[in-house]
C-alpha cells in the first residue's frame, strides 16, 4: 500500500486507486486505524478507562488487548490526570502511548497534564523530550446525554499553544486522520463526534436515523493510510457561499443547503489546528459570503476564530457579514437538547440572510 | 562522579527484565466462580472503640470488616445498634421501597420513557441506613446510587420520577441527566456527573459548619472506581487537615462499569486503609449488613459531631446489576458472580433478621411488597400526567436560558428569543404553556 493514497483534493474519490474499500461505521474505522498502528509499531500503548477486556464504553478498542495483549491495552484507574501524566511520562521514555478519555466533558480533571506539561514539553525542554501522544475523545450531542455526555470543548484545546486539535466526519477520515495523529510527533486532540458514530445526521431528530451504508464517507480502504493533519475536505465545490463545519455538523450543513437548493461550497475543517487556511481563503475569495457552523457554545468558540480570520484574510471579497451558527451558551440540556442543538432552522435562517441579494 | 551522560538499559547481572502488572479479575463471563478466598469474618467479633478514640486505634478495623447479622439472623456483638423492631421495620421498608422505585423506573427506560436510568440493587442497605443513622438536617454529597437516601429523608417519589422524565414538573427543569437529582431542602446535594467532585465539597461544606459553629456534618458517597480520582485525594488531605466534621464513604461495589477494583488499588489493601495514611478514622463495613451500615454511620457521625474529626468508611457490596441503562454486564463479567456473593442480598438479611425477632413474617413481606409496587406505579402515572422525554411536555424554552448566571445577560437574552423564534417556525402550532 502506497502511504498516501489520498489525494488532497478529492480525498474520498481517490481512495479507489488500488486500495479496495469496505463499508465501516466509525467506531470500526477507528478501530481498524489502532489496529493497524499497533501492528506497526510496538511503540504503541493504549490506556484508558474500560478500554481493555470491555473494548471501551463505546467499542473503539475492542478486540484490541486480545490481539494485541495486556502490556499494550489496558484499562486505567478513573483518573484523567493519571491517564494523561502517565502518558506524558511513556512518551519521555520513548512510547507513542493513544489515551482514551472515555468523555471529552470527562477531560477537565487531566487539563493540567495536558495543557501545562504535554502541550508544553517539546518547547520547554528545547525538544530534548516530546509528548507524541494522540487523545481519543468522543464529544458533542444529540444523544440525549444531558450536561456531562455532550459538551464539545474543541475550542479550549485550539487556544493551548502546543497542541493540535482534529475532528473527522466521516469513517474514511477517522481511519486516516486518526493513523496521521498517531504518528504525528506532537500531542493530538482527537475529538470523535459519537452522533455519527453510526451514521451521518442530516439534524433532523424527528427523523429515522441512517447508517453509514451507502455514504461515500463510509467506505474505507483497507489498510494503511493517512490524511495529512491541516488539510480540509471540501465536501461539495459550490460559487453562492462558502459553509465551514466540522464533525457532526458537516452533515446538517449538507442536508440543510440540499433542502435549500443552495450552490454553497462546504468544506468540513476536519483540523482546526492546524487550519487550513489555503482551502478556506481561496472559497471565501470565490464565493465572497461565509457561514461558520458548530454544535459548541458561541461565547469564545472556534467559530470566533474562524471568522475573524475570514475578516482578516478575506475582507474585500466579502459581501456580506460572515454569519456564525453554533450552540447556545448555557449548559447542554436534557429535554430541550434539541431546541440547544445548531438544527436546520437555525442554519436555514443564517443561510436566508446570507442568500437575501 | 559520572562523567557526562549515563548509559542507558545496561544488563544488570542476572537481574530479570522489569515486567508490567495489569490487574484481571478472576471471573470473566462463562466462568465458574468461586468467592472461597474471600474472607468473610464471623458476625460480631471486632470490638467498638470509643467514639472518641484515637485514629489509630480504629485502624485494624480498616483491614477488617464490621458485621452485625450472622448466618442465624440474629443480630450480635458489640457493634450492634439495637435497634427497635419498630425501626428495623421502617428500614425494611424504605430499602424494598427503594428496589421496587429502581425495577418500575428501570423498565420505564427500556418502555422509552426517558434516556437513562441507575439502578442500586444490592447496595440498598448502605444509603438508607446511612440516612437513618444521620440527622436529617446533615448534609449528604451522594453519588448517583444514593437514591435509598433521598426516598429514606421522604422525597416524593413523584418528583424523583419527574425528573427521571425531564418533563414539566421536572424540579431541575428538565437540564440534567434523569437521576442526578439535587434536593436541597433535604440536605441532598446536587449530583454531578462528573465522578469524585463531590468529596472535596462535602469537606468544604464540614469546614463551613465549623466555621460557623454549627451542630451538623457533612457526609459524601463515592464508588471504589471514583476514589482513584485525585478529588479523593484532596479530599482526605482537607478532611485529616483541618479536623473536618465529614464522614466519607468507598461504595466498593466491586465494579466500575466493567472495570474491577483491582484498577483502583483493591488488590493491594483495602480502601478503609486509605484512611491510615492520613491519619483520620477508618472502618470497613459489610455493606449488604444495614445493621453494620448503621453502627458505623453512628459511630463516625457521633465521632465528627464530638468534634473528633473524619472518618473514611468502605463499604463492601456487590453491583448487583448493570452499570447503568447503557450497559450490559454480560459482556465483561460472570453472571455467576451476584449469585454466589457471599454477603447476600441486604434486603433478604433485614427481612429474615425481623422474622428470626418474631417481629415479621414472609406473609408481611409479600404484602408490602405488592404495596410498594403499587406505590411507586402511583407516582410514576401521576408523574406521566406531566409528560415524559421527548413527547413536548417539558419546562418552557426560555428556563433553558436561565440560571446560566443569577441574571440574563443580553447575548442569553438574544439566544431566547433566537430558540423561540425557531420554535415557531418548525412547530407553527405550538403553544407553550406559561410562556410570554
Ligand atoms: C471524571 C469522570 N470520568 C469518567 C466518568 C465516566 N464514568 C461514569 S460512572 C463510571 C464508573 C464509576 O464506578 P464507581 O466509582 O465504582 O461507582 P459505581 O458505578 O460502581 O457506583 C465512569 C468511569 C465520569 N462520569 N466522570
Ligand atoms: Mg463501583
């Protein structure tokens, strides 16, 4: 197998070249991606809490420490801090230890390993000592999960300096974001969005859910690849409106500008940091409007980021305001989960405004 | 002196190389399993120091284990709280009327009428006689298994179902997960999903009350899985510190979703030991024991009150059930496990206790019985009057704005009138009760 079967421009087409696919969920996408890490490089350890015999509250790892033995995948006390100081400690020795945090609403109690010492130890140590570690997390709603199974934090993590922040929409590029992670010589955030686990959500709840079967996004090579970190996708080429999204909402973007017969240009970021801010400057330069979408609070969120840089970069192609749609800044709740959720008519509206001329 | 940098990895004689310890637990599913090594001591042996005692002198019992009923039912030795039939009746009661709460709202969840629900059997002696042991005025920090606690303190159970379905009636206005309950007017703290925060607060909370010169203690539930958090910790820390009037509980249920004790320390020592190390109080209870439960809630409660400082308390139980809606033990452990549990089933151990006093009978357990699922299936219908997940009847959109901050401010106020706005235009037709 070649390393880069992916082509940066049409990812999901190019993967047929020689690499026969198969139809996974996510969940299997991600498991094959550790598999075949683990097979690789015996540097490779994998932590957490329930990740061994059990295979993890969501199945990620599951096979894993049969295969692969107690000494690589095993499960950790409940304590974040120790999950992610140990790993900063295996990776001082030489190891390439892939931490899961069973929550990412369940990180909190690891920040200062993560945000003081991991983030931190390539610079402070004048690379003498790295932290190649990749965090797994599943984050974000729709699930029904209340406050503490559905935050997305993403934004946090995007603010340390030091480390690098991923988010995948589909099975084809959790596999493949997911193995450049793991080999990526700096720590990784990669926040998995556990709607889609099983299939993508176009953000109607009233709806049946969907399986992956039949989406472009569910057929993964088999194998090895990787899609280089800081590269976007761009999910449909369009000239009326460029739409930036990620995880969960690349597919409620898609759905909901479908509906509404929008040409929009979609690009899912799939890396926040690092951004892809050739792809998104050359859409925005195109399409002069920009909708910036995610499922986290408003307040403070990437969106604020990424709009900002859209004025920067993009200023006198806009026009019209760059509109930014995401959660609301409370709490995620339980029974208005849906009335919080960035839904189709919150998209819709943000998408009426931008379209008025 | 070295010169320059070591070498590294040398051969060290005929040293073996270091190996890695992963703790397994004995039994996984379809095994055979055998609790012989378990040591279970004879009820009524351990001697009850003076409440006032050094913590050193209970530090044995750390390592022990306090019993009261013994294999003929009767109730012995020095730890027994003697108790009036009267009261053994009451905790009777209350720890079936708890396992009959869990089984209807069990089956609730799987009927689709809410996302999630906990059960607690098999550990219902630890919170309900805890709770009776406490004065209902002390403050309880509980886990999510602590439900015993607030049906013992009288909560009704019609709201506990409310919240269960995050309907209109919900107390917490439908914001958290069905069964992370907050009662405050019952000395219950609000439960947070995120594990062991509530161990450092209960401290807190028996610092102010000393503070302040108050007469009532505080008093926190964990899981044996939660205590490797290092909120445990600091916990303890606080509590040995500044002499708080705490009692702090282990729930050693054996499990942490399918993770065994062992992964927070069980295979080394006890987690009543812990409390050596810091140099406060310990005890190790059978917990599926209400009558131990009891002496020991006394015991440490009467202990902190006396301004004698904290206790640590493990309790050791089984989960007898699934983690949680979401899982399925099943998968990670032998079934065999819960019927061969050498320390029973706390509910039967109370009822056969009663009738060994001539004060029951298995009629009169039947009888209640059928009561208590009657009671229950009133709460629950009174409850589904008010609306059940997912159907529409929930609090009013604009209260999933409020209590962000004690006032809105205008970026909440704008996002209100954003979610009505979008309310209106997927559901035209919809009116909101008490909504402007
Ligand atoms: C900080 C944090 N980490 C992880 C979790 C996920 N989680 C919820 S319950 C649980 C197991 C807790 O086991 P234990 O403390 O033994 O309590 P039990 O469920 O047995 O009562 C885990 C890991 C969480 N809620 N919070
Ligand atoms: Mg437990």
């Amino acid at each position: 197998m070649p390393e880069e079967t992916i082509s940066k421009d049409n990812p999901l087409t190019d993967t047929g070249a020689g690499a026969p696919g198969r139809q996974m969920n996510m969940i299997e996408a991600i498991n094959d991606a550790l598999d075949i890490m683990m097979a690789r490089d015996p540097d490779i350890v994998i932590l957490g809490e329930d990740v061994g015999y059990f295979g993890g509250v969501f199945r990620a790892t599951a096979g894993l420490q049969k295969k692969f033995g107690r000494n690589r995948v095993f499960d950790a006390p409940i304590n974040e801090c120790g999950i992610i100081g140990a790993a900063v400690g295996m990776a001082a020795y030489g190891l390439r230890p892939v931490p899961e945090i069973q929550f990412a609403d369940y990180i909190y109690p690891g920040l200062d390993q993560l945000v003081s010492e991991a983030a931190r130890m390539r610079y402070r140590s004048a690379g003498e000592f790295t932290s190649p570690i990749t965090i797994r997390s599943p984050f974000g709603g729709g699930i029904f999960g209340g406050q503490t199974h559905s935050q997305s934090p993403e934004a946090m993590f995007t603010h340390v300096a030091g480390l690098k922040t991923i988010i995948p929409a589909t099975p084809h590029d959790a596999k493949g974001l997911l193995i450049a992670a793991i080999e990526d010589n700096d720590p990784v955030m990669f926040f998995e969005p556990k709607r889609i686990y099983n299939g993508p959500f176009g953000g109607d709840y009233d709806k049946p859910s969907r399986t992956w079967k039949g989406h472009p996004g569910g057929e993964v090579p088999e194998g090895y690849y990787k899609i280089p970190l800081g590269k976007a996708r761009i999910v449909r080429e369009g000239e009326a409106l460029t739409v930036l999204c990620y995880g969960t909402m690349v597919h409620v973007a898609e759905a909901v500008l479908a509906d509404k017969g929008v040409d929009a240009e979609i690009i899912d970021l799939r890396s926040l940091v690092p951004l892809d801010i050739e792809t998104v400057e050359k859409s925005v330069q195109k399409t002069g409007k920009c909708l910036v979408i995610h499922e986290a609070t408003r307040t403070s969120g990437f969106g604020a980021e990424l709009v900002t840089l859209v004025q920067e970069r993009c200023f006198y192609h806009l026009e019209a305001p760059v509109e930014r749609v995401t959660g609301f800044d409370t709490p995620y709740p339980h029974s208005l989960e849906w009335a919080y959720f960035p839904g189709p008519v919150r998209i819709g509206e943000a998408v009426d405004r931008l379209m008025k001329d | 002196m070295a010169e320059g940098p070591v070498e590294k990895g040398i051969a060290r004689g005929n040293l073996p190389p270091l190996e890695l310890y992963v703790p397994e637990p004995k039994y996984r599913p379809g095994d055979v399993v055998d609790y012989s090594h378990l040591p279970v001591p004879p009820a009524g042996l351990l001697a009850r120091p003076d409440e006032t005692c050094p913590a050193s002198e209970t530090w044995p019992l750390t390592l022990d284990m306090v019993r009261v009923l013994d294999d003929d039912d009767h109730a012995v030795g020095a730890w027994n709280p003697g108790l009036d039939p009267e009261t053994l009746r009451r905790m009777l009661r209350t720890m079936a009327l708890t396992r009959a709460f869990d089984d209807r709202l069990y089956r609730s969840q799987r009927q689709g009428k809410t996302s999630f629900y906990m059960k607690c059997t098999g550990e219902e002696a630890i919170s309900v006689a805890c709770a009776m042991a406490l004065a209902g005025d002390d403050m309880v920090f509980p886990s999510y298994r602590q439900q015993g606690i607030l049906i013992s303190r009288g909560y009704p159970l019609v709201d506990m179902v409310n919240q269960i379905y995050s309907n209109r009636a919900d107390p917490l206005k439908g914001r958290q997960l069905p069964i992370m309950y907050s009662a405050k007017d019952y000395g219950f703290f609000s439960i947070s999903g995120n594990l062991a925060t509530q161990f450092p607060q209960a401290v807190g909370w028996a610092m102010a009350s000393a503070i302040k010169g108050d007469t009532r203690i505080a008093t926190a539930f964990i899981g044996e899985g939660s205590s490797a958090e290092g909120d445990f910790h600091a916990a303890m820390t606080f509590a040995a510190v500044y002499n708080a009037p705490v009692v702090l509980h282990v729930v050693n249920n054996q499990w942490a979703i399918s993770s065994f004790s062992g992964f927070a320390g069980a295979e080394r020592t006890t987690f009543a030991a812990r409390a050596t190390g810091y140099g406060i109080a310990g005890l190790r209870v059978d917990g599926n024991d209400a009558l131990a439960v009891y002496a020991a809630m006394e015991w440490a409660a009467n202990r902190a009150r006396a301004n004698q400082g904290p206790t640590l308390i493990e309790h050791f139980t089984y989960r007898a059930e699934g983690h949680s809606t979401s899982d399925d033990p099943s998968a990670y452990r032998s079934a065999q496990e819960r019927e061969e549990w050498p320390l029973g089933d706390p509910i039967m151990r109370l009822k056969k206790h009663l009738i060994a006093l001539g004060e029951w009978s298995e009629e009169q357990q039947e009888a209640m019985d059928r009561e208590l699922v009657e009671q229950v299936k009133v709460a629950t219908k009174e409850a589904e009057k008010n609306g059940i997940l997912g159907h529409g009847m929930h609090h009013p959109f604009h209260t999933m704005f409020e209590d962000v901050f004690e006032e809105l401010p205008w970026h909440l106020e704008e996002q209100a009138a954003q979610a009505m706005r979008e309310r209106g235009i997927k559901w035209p037709e919809w009116k909101e009760r008490d909504d402007a």
